[in-house]
C-alpha cells in the first residue's frame, strides 16, 4: 500500500523512491471538482513536500512528518492531511493520525478519487490500531459500585510538561481574547502538532465554531472524545456545551453525534457552515467590511470635491489676459460692468458635512466587533492545566 502521495509536479522524482518502499499517488491535480492545489506554487512548500518524501522512502518519519508540517502550516493545502497522517501512523500515533484523516474528509470532502479511496484505506487501518489500543487499556466508560475498580483517569497534560508548548498556547489563549480567532487557531494548532495533546482540541474546535466553521468544530469535538473518554468533569461539562452549540448552529444539516460510533459525515460543507466562513473577516462580516469601506472611501471623495470647492471659492472664472492676476471685465447688455466670481461654499460646504459623515460613519462600521455568543475569547483548560476554554 503507498505510504505517502505527493504532487504531480514531482512525480519524476519522488518515484525513484518507490524501490525504497515509497510509492507515488497523484494526490494533488485538476481532475473534477476539487480545488486547486495550494502548495505546488509556492517553490518553498514544494521543496519541503520532496524533502519529506525522500526521507519517508528511507523510514525517517520523525523528519519527513517535521517537514510534511511545515509545508501544511504554509499552504494549508488539505492534501498534505494524508501525509501527516500516515507519517504519524507509522510512529504509532494512530489518534494524530485519525485526526490529521479526519480533518482531510471535513476540508476536502470532493476530492480526487485515487486520493479518498487511499484515505479510506488509511482510516481503516489507524481506525483498526486505535480499536486495539483502546482494547488493551481498562475500559474508562461508565461504572458503578459494583465494578471492582473506578474509570481509568484521564491522562496527564503533555503540553503543560513542556514549557514551548505551553508558551505557543498562552499566546492563542491571548489572540483568542481579542477575537482573532484565525491567529488563535493557528497558534493551537502548532501547540497539538508539538505536543499532540487531546485537550488542545477543545480550544481547536472553539475556534473553528467562532469562525463559523462547524463541521471542523464538531470533528475536533469527537476527536477529543474518542482519545480521553473521560475528561475532568469541568472539560466534560464544556465539550457537552460545546457540542451542543455547533449542532444547534447547523441547524437541520445531519451531523453525526461525538459520542457515537460515526465522525461527523465528510460530505459537501452545510449552509451555515459555507455561508458563515465566506461572509466573516476577523470576527466581523464581510458585508458590512465591505459596505464601511465603500462609505469611508466615498466620504474621503466628496471630502477632497469640497475642499477643492472652497478652495476655488472667489477666484476669477475668467482671468484678464491683459493683467495677470485680475478677473476680466465683461459689459452686459444695460451697459454694467461685471465680473464672474466662483462660488465654493454653496456646493463646498455640504459635500465636506456629507464626506465627513460618510467617511465617519464607514470606519465605524468597520471597526465594530463581530458578533458572538459571548463577549469573552478563549483560553484554554483550567489554569492548573492552561486556562478554560469558553
């Protein structure tokens, strides 16, 4: 079975390490409907992409999954998804692993049709090795008296044992405070892909649902619950609140429920889900960016058109030739002697009161916050493990 795909345009010389166990699959292309390639573009992510393959055909995993990571984080073209994925399988983090397949299937549900057969494969295969981890440990599930030992605990915080880690999430706990939530998301990101910490992907999924982004949400809930089945009883309270937010939010779209046996279906992107990522920029939609900028650049318009008004106000409509600097004479018809002066204030003053409100009222438009359930950020799990998600 291929290990790794890369894209087309290293297909000659990726293959020549197919004699080293590295088979090539076309996993970035044209065909259909799904969307253009992100990464082959940028010379630097395509760079990283070789590199990975080369040192996946030779078994270095740890270096190629460093290196798969980096181009992700550049391009974030989902394909690399199946990459980072098999690179975690192999050094067996088969829930890194799930988790990298399953953000595949929620963020390029139509893709190639090679590429979802083998990512199919490859979930069934981390599926079946996370099935028999999970047969091994003592089953955490519900108990009562009559069961001879309490639930397995929950196991101890990775990213709280390393203090890189927990640096990179205080900073997205700080970003997420000040709703910017895209740059939170990245930064969480980047702390589960160092630590592979579950409880990283409550804050995760409490990004993608401020973005509006619910299937992504939901995923990263469902995750979470099937690598620590029983969390601390104020995590399990938030994820219970959590997951009931996203569906509530998707409204009639069929989601599949974190605690059954099925992840959230990887089909086409719900209405809400779509409708919510096109139309919000920074916390804030995207009409009404759009709508302040419009009025904020017409205001600046009719405020240079007034200034430049008044600025003409008194001056000659038609200079004398015969003195520079004086207004020409014109006799009318009841033999009076005139000149024509403009007038800039008449047209000058409103277009400046009109600019100004625009041009007011645009930036007030654009620097309003976005709308949210709450008005607080997120942080992370309590601040005995890193802070509390909200």
């Amino acid at each position: 079975m291929p290990e790794h795909a890369v894209p087309r345009s290293h297909r000659s010389r990726s293959s020549t390490s197919a004699a080293c166990g590295l088979a090539v699959l076309l996993s970035i292309g044209t065909a259909g409907a799904a969307e253009p390639d992100r990464c082959n573009p940028d010379p630097e992510c395509a760079r990283l992409i070789e590199q990975a393959a080369e040192l996946a055909a030779q078994t270095q995993y740890e270096q190629a999954l460093e290196r798969y990571n980096k181009a992700y984080e550049r391009s974030k073209e989902p394909r690399l998804l199946i990459n980072i994925g098999r690179s975690n399988y192999r050094l067996g983090r088969v829930r890194l692993a799930l988790d990298a397949f399953l953000q595949m299937q929620a963020t390029l549900p139509d893709g190639e049709p090679e590429l979802m057969e083998r990512l199919q494969a490859f979930t069934a295969d981390a599926q079946q090795a996370f099935n028999a981890e999970s047969k091994e440990a003592p089953p955490p599930a519900t108990w009562d008296a009559s069961n001879s030992s309490p639930p397995r605990p929950a196991p101890a915080d990775r990213c709280l044992a390393d203090p890189v880690c927990q640096q990179i999430s205080d900073q997205a706990a700080q970003l997420a405070a000040q709703t910017q939530y895209d740059r939170s998301l990245s930064a969480y990101e980047r702390a589960y892909a160092r630590s592979g910490e579950p409880r990283l992907l409550l804050n995760i999924g409490r990004c993608y649902y401020r973005l509006g982004r619910l299937r992504r949400a939901l995923a990263s809930y469902y995750t979470l619950h099937q690598a620590i089945p029983v969390l601390e009883p104020d995590l399990q309270t938030r994820l219970d609140q959590f997951v009931a937010e996203a569906k509530a939010s998707q409204g009639r779209d069929q989601v599949a429920t974190y605690s059954g046996a099925e992840p959230p279906p990887a089909g086409a992107p719900s209405p809400a889900d779509s409708a919510m990522s096109s139309t919000v920029l920074g916390g804030r939609p995207l009409w009404r960016v759009a709508t302040g900028a419009g009025a904020a650049g017409l205001g600046v318009l009719f405020i240079a058109l007034g200034a430049g008004a008044l600025s003409k106000n008194g001056s000659c409509v038609t200079p004398s030739t015969a003195m520079p600097g004086a207004c020409a004479v014109m006799t009318r018809q009841d033999g009076q002697r005139s000149t024509l002066l403009f007038d800039g204030v008449t047209p000058g003053v409103p277009l400046l009161v009109i600019g100004g409100a625009l041009a007011v009222g645009g930036a007030v438009l654009i620097a309003l916050p976005g709308r949210g359930k709450t008005t607080a950020g997120l942080s992370l799990w309590p601040r005995t493990t890193t802070g509390l998600a909200r």
